[in-house]
C-alpha cells in the first residue's frame, strides 16, 4: 500500500485527492454563512432556529466522525469515504429542495453525516503513510491546500444568493460532492495498514478506544484542537451577524473580508508543512497557540476601545489568529492520532468529533450575546477566552508529552 505512493507523481495525485476529499466539509460549512440573514426572511423562521443550520451541521460532523473513524479502522479507508459522498449528494439535493426550516435543518445535519467522511479519513489516511512529524508536515500542506478551496465559500454563497437564490447553493455542493466522488471511485485506493484488519475487531477498537481518552497527551492535543478551531466555529456562527446586521455591510462585503481572513490560515499552514519536521510539532503548536492568543486580545481591546468599529477591526486581527491556528491545527490533530499509530482512524474519529461537537455549541451559543448586542465586542471577548483556554491545556497536558522523533 504504502510502496503505491513512493513515487513523486503519485504522492503529488494522492495530496490532490486528500485535498479534494477533505474540502468538502468545510466548504459546506461557509458557504452557506452569508446568506443566513436572508434565509429567516425566505423561510418565515426565527433567526436562531435558521443558525440550527450551523451548529447542527457542526453536531452532525462531530457524532459521524466518532462513528466514521472505527468503522475506517474495520472495514478500510476507501468504502467508508465512497458511502459518505453518496450520502453528501443525496442531502445536498434534500436541501435545496426544502420548503422549510425543518426540512432545511433535517437535510443539513444528515448532510453533515456524509460530508464529514473525508475530513477523518482524510487525517487517517495520511497517518496511515508517514510517522507523527512527517504527518504534522502533510497535513498542514493538505489543510494549506484545502483552505485556498472552501475560503472562497462565503464569496461563491453570496455571489450565489445574490444572484439566484439560498437553493443555488445546495446545489451548488452537490455537484461538487458528484465531481469529488467520482474521482475518489476510480483514483482512491485502500490505506489502512493489514494489522488494523481482522481478529476480534469490534473489542479491539473499544479497547483502543478507551486507551486513548484515559492518556492525558491524546486529551491534550484533542482538547487544544477544538480550542484552536474555536475562534474560526465563532465567526461561523456570529461572523455574519456582527458585519451584515451590526456594521449594516453587505453579504459580499462578508464573504471577500473571510478570504482575507483566510490566506492568514494558508500562511499558518505553510508554515506547519515547512517548519514542522525541522522544529518539532510541539513547538508549532506552542506558537500557533501563542499567536492565536495575542490575535484574540488584540481583537477584543481593539473592538472595546474603538467608536463604531468596522469589520476591520475584526478581521486584521483575525488574520493573526488564523496563522497560528493554521501553524497549531495540523499538529495538535498529528499529535492525537500518533499517540496510538494503530487506532488512527479511532484517533481521528474522536478528534474530529470533540472538535466540531464545541463548534455545534460555540455557534449556537455566539447567537445568544450577539442578538441583543450592539457591538462586536462580545463576539470578540468570547474569541479571547477560547485562545486563553487553548493555552492552559497546552500547559498543563501537552506539554510534558515528548514523544521520540
């Protein structure tokens, strides 16, 4: 399997197809966000019940990732992910044919059920391929890669909606997700290492499961990854509330100033995919944490001390924290699933599932502050202390993990 990608042409098809697979689910995500305030208007439904749309996608992902990484580990990499981008068609389709907020929210959490497949395997299939370090490296050059895709969502969403309407957008994933899978079908071939196969499975994968939560290293990493996600599951949630309804911008406005945002997460990336093998994954993600952290404060006392502050004051700083959440991510999640290399699937199961179960409650929690606020500064406080957070963690459980290079 792995002698299937020691050629230079081949690794670089396999980075594409990892790239691919894994952009989905984000891109699912934000493309949507700019056109939430219009659909509580096309759907006659109160503005928390249409953020369901959010934070129940972020549950769905987070519940099928628990799911999708044991099931990766017994029965392989290649038919898990095939059966989850069918399922990604199919609700992608429910949705844009919903005639209401039920059937919309129903349609996106199923939606996420599918759509979470390549994000887990995805980080499985590279630990599949390469030690800790080296993985740390891949992934940032795969999530550097997969960020320039799904940073363009809220710009494509609010072209979309502008132009036709919310419908176009579902339907837009959906092509995508086709387009995805039919390459998966005929260029993905089967990771998982022979030793993750056969025996008393099912015992097995609950033993390996429960050796992971009860090591204060994995509960580290895992809890720093969804620290470090927590600023990008709060501008998910309350981005497009504080720019289009408090600053009064325009859905357009939102999507270019995500962009921006993003290249700083691009930069964090490349810096994870260049300097992580030299300099050590837990020095990577003691920095990113710190930047983060600094972007965070920065953000907040700006926004407090500013008179009507504008989506500048929001996203200059946030492009800091986005670097070094694209420096940290990579290693936290190469850190989680090499703490036990034989469980990586299970690893990245419940990585990916504490990450995104705090992005379901960050983004529907940031809804409740934002909707009587006047200002950004309480979206912004509430990114500070997740940074601050992520911090602490790294102290307390992260850092005396050392683990041979």
């Amino acid at each position: 399997m792995v002698a299937a990608f020691s050629g230079a042409a081949a690794g670089w098809r396999l980075l594409a197809l990892l790239v691919a697979v894994s952009s989905v689910g984000p891109l699912a995500v934000n493309i949507i966000v700019p056109a939430l305030p219009g659909l509580s208007l096309a759907l006659s439904a109160d503005p928390a019940a249409v953020q369901l749309t959010v934070s129940l996608f972020f549950a769905g992902l987070a519940v099928a990732q628990l799911l999708l990484g044991p099931l990766s580990d017994r029965f392989g990499r290649r038919p898990v992910l095939l059966a989850g981008f069918v399922v990604t068609v199919l609700t992608s389709l429910a949705a844009a044919a919903a005639t209401n907020v039920t059937e919309l929210v129903a349609a996106r959490t199923a939606q996420a059920l599918g759509a979470s497949t390549g994000i887990v395997i995805g980080r499985a299939i590279v630990r599949d391929l390469y030690a800790r370090d080296r993985a740390a490296s891949m992934l940032g050059w795969v999530t550097m890669s997969v960020v320039a895709v799904p940073m363009f969502g809220p710009l494509i969403g609010g072209l979309l909606e502008e132009s036709w309407d919310w419908r176009a957008i579902f339907l837009f994933i959906g092509v995508a997700s086709s387009l995805t899978l039919l390459w998966a079908v005929f260029a993905l071939p089967e990771t998982r290492p022979v030793r993750a196969a056969g025996g008393d499975s099912g015992h097995r994968l609950w033993k390996e499961g429960g050796e992971l939560v009860t090591t204060p290293a994995f509960v580290g990493f895992v809890l720093c990854s969804a620290m470090i996600s927590g600023p990008f599951y709060t501008v998910m949630g309350g981005g497009a509330h504080v720019v289009m309804t408090i600053m009064g911008k325009s859905a357009t406005e939102l999507g270019i100033w995500l962009v921006f945002a993003a290249l700083g997460y691009m930069a964090g990336n490349f810096l994870a995919g260049w300097l992580s093998v030299r300099y050590g994954g837990s020095a990577m993600l003691w920095w990113g944490l710190f930047l983060e952290f600094a972007g965070t404060l920065g953000a907040a006392v700006l926004i407090t001390l500013t008179d009507k502050p504008g989506p500048a004051t929001v996203f200059v700083p946030l492009f800091v924290v986005y670097v070094g959440n694209g420096m940290a991510l990579p290693n936290a999640i190469a850190g989680a699933i090499s703490v036990k290399p034989e469980a990586a699937g299970t690893a990245s199961g419940v990585t990916g599932c504490v990450q995104m179960g705090w992005g379901a409650v960050i983004s529907q929690l940031i809804a409740y502050p934002n909707a009587d606020a006047t200002s950004a500064a309480p979206f912004a406080w509430i990114m500070f202390v997740q940074a601050a957070t992520g911090m602490l963690i790294f102290w307390r459980l992260v850092r005396a993990e050392r683990t041979p290079r």
